[in-house]
C-alpha cells in the first residue's frame, strides 16, 4: 500500500473545484472514451516524434555550450582572424 502523504489541502482543492465549475468546463470531454480509438495511435506518434526532436535539440543545445565553454570557438576565431590578417598582407603584396 501506498504511503501516507499530506493531503491535498481541502480549502485548496474546493477552490480549484469551485473555478472548474463556473468555467463550465467538462472534464468528461477531456478524457478519450475509447483508448484504442485511430486518433490515439496518431497522438502517440506526434507526442513521440516531438520528445525525439526535444531530446535532439537538448543534445545539440549541449554540446554547443560545451564548445563554448571549453574556449574552442573563441581559440578558432583568433585563428581565422591571423590567417586573414596574412592573407591581407598577402593580397598587398601581390598588388604593389
């Protein structure tokens, strides 16, 4: 059996409940009546096909930032801007 933790507090849960009521909100038609029903295999799939493009975003977002923190881009920027400072030099040298 589960363990006993606190309760939801009884003011609380008679507010939420009192706000679904005005709202007229109908719960039951949140619910699917039928699990199996075509709609649901096409949810699943587009709930599945969104956590993979989150996990992928997650993952490059990731190694981007350990790009940057590891001082690597900044380490190849300097590297690009000597090798354009040569080739400006270069460029002149050919054109005097």
């Amino acid at each position: 059996m589960a363990s006993k933790g606190t309760p939801l507090p009884l003011h609380d849960t008679l507010r939420d409940l009192a706000l679904l009521r005005a709202s007229s909100v109908d719960l039951s038609g949140l619910i699917a009546d039928d699990p199996t029903s075509s709609q649901a295999p096409r949810e699943v799939e587009g709930v599945e096909e969104s956590a993979i493009q989150s996990y992928a975003f997650v993952r490059e977002v990731r190694t981007a930032l350990r790009i940057h923190n590891s001082g690597e881009a900044q380490k190849q920027a300097t590297r690009i801007e000597t090798v354009q400072v040569e080739l400006v030099d270069v460029l002149r040298s050919l054109s005097d």
